[in-house]
C-alpha cells in the first residue's frame, strides 16, 4: 500500500499524507460500485425469474380455460348439461344420435 501511495502521490503531486486519502478512498469506491452492481445483479435477476414464473402461470390458466371452454362446447354439442359446480358433463349421450 504504500508503494501505491508514493506513485499516487508522484503522479498527482500532493503530499503523501493527502495520497493516501485519495488511495483509500479509490478502494471504498471500487468496493462500493463492486456492491451496489452485484445488488443490482440479483435484485433483476430474482425479478426476472418471478416475471417468468408468472407469465407461465398466465399462460397455464389460459390453456385450461380453453380446455374447459371445449369440454362445455363438447358436452352441449353432446346433448349433455353441463354441471358448473362439479365442472364435468351430466347426461351427455355416449356416441352420435
């Protein structure tokens, strides 16, 4: 550290004690632009990966809507009444009439 000290304070040319400032407080930015960035980092990476997570729950409950949609369509093509609370076809004739 204090060769770094001296070349600071060659280059610079400020006394040694002031070089010595300057050479720390260089490392507490360093460190702190090193922690705020890894932060950063993590904060969009874990938001990244909930977005993902959601947008394939959407997409889950879209699909099953359809499905859902296609087995009323089938049952009241069938013949069938549809039973909302048990989400499944009563009635419906087995084969073509």
């Amino acid at each position: 550290m204090s060769a770094l000290i001296t070349i600071i304070a060659g280059l610079i040319g400020v006394p040694r004690p002031l070089a010595g400032i300057v050479a720390w407080a260089t490392i507490a930015l360093a460190i702190s632009g090193a922690v705020i960035g890894g932060y950063h980092l993590i904060k969009h990476q874990g938001a990244d990966e909930l977005r993902a997570r959601i947008e394939k729950d959407n997409q889950d409950a879209i699909e099953k809507g359809i499905e859902a949609s296609r087995s009323l369509d089938d049952c009241v093509d069938a013949g069938g009444v549809w039973d909302f609370r048990r989400q499944r076809c009563s009635g419906a004739a087995l084969g073509h009439r």
